[in-house]
C-alpha cells in the first residue's frame, strides 16, 4: 500500500518577470486522484467568505482587476495528478510591471485559502490547503 501513496506539496513561483503561479505537485509514490477544489475569498464587505468549486468562478470574481492579462488553471476536479508531477493552480501574467503589486496585494487582501481533496487507488483521502505543511488524512466514513 505504501508503494500507491499520493503527497502533494505546494510551492509560489513568483520569478519577478510579470508571472505568478500557485504550484501543486505530487511528490509521493503513486497517482493523487483530485476530488474536490475549493477557493475561499473574502468578500468585498470584508466580513464574508465567498466559496468557489472551481478556478473558473474564482478568475471572474478576481479578473476585474484589468491590469492583469491572464489568469489560468491547469488544475480541475475530476483530473489525475501522477507521482512525481505538477499542475499549476493559478497561473497568473501581469499587464505590466505595476499590477503585479498589485494583484499581490488584490490576493493578500482577498485570497483565503484553497482546499484541494484527493485519494489514493485505494481510495484513502487527503487534503492539502493553502497553509498546510503536509497533506492531512481524511478519517474514513463508515
């Protein structure tokens, strides 16, 4: 069973040449099947928290600051992710050598977290999110 063991580690990738990405790698031993990606960002109030299942719903929300020229995801419920592998979660190209400070601020100020849910082949469970220094084990549902 250890031989199938998923471990996903994540890492910014903020070179300084107008990109930004969210990194999610599988570093274990087997493939990580994604269950389940949710985004959290506080809502304009600044009181609320708005969830999102998918990448696509977070960009609209985040997308209104123009001075961004892109905002992709490689990463998708339902999707594989094999052992020593990486998918970028948010890939982010700036207008111009100004709005990468401030989208960093727009993410600091908005971006709570995201919380991303996968198994194993035998269908052991896992999360990792945004602050987690390892992967954390989903007890089984009897």
């Amino acid at each position: 069973m250890a031989s199938s063991l998923p471990y996903l580690a994540q890492w910014v990738n903020y070179p300084g040449d107008g990109t930004f990405d969210y990194v999610i790698a599988n570093q274990g031993v087997g493939p990580a099947f994604i269950q389940e990606v949710f985004f959290e960002i506080l809502a304009p109030s600044g009181k609320d928290t708005l969830t999102f299942k998918n990448s696509d719903q977070l960009f609209r929300r985040l997308i209104k600051n123009k001075k961004l020229k892109s905002l992709t995801s490689t990463f998708r419920k339902g999707m594989l992710l094999p052992a020593n592998s990486s998918k970028t979660l948010i890939h982010v190209i700036f207008q111009d050598d100004d709005s990468d400070a401030s989208f960093m601020k727009t993410i600091q100020d908005t971006l709570l977290g995201y919380r991303i849910y996968y198994e194993d082949v035998y269908g052991n469970k896992w999360y990792i999110k945004n602050e987690s220094e390892s992967p954390v084990k989903v007890p089984m549902q009897h």
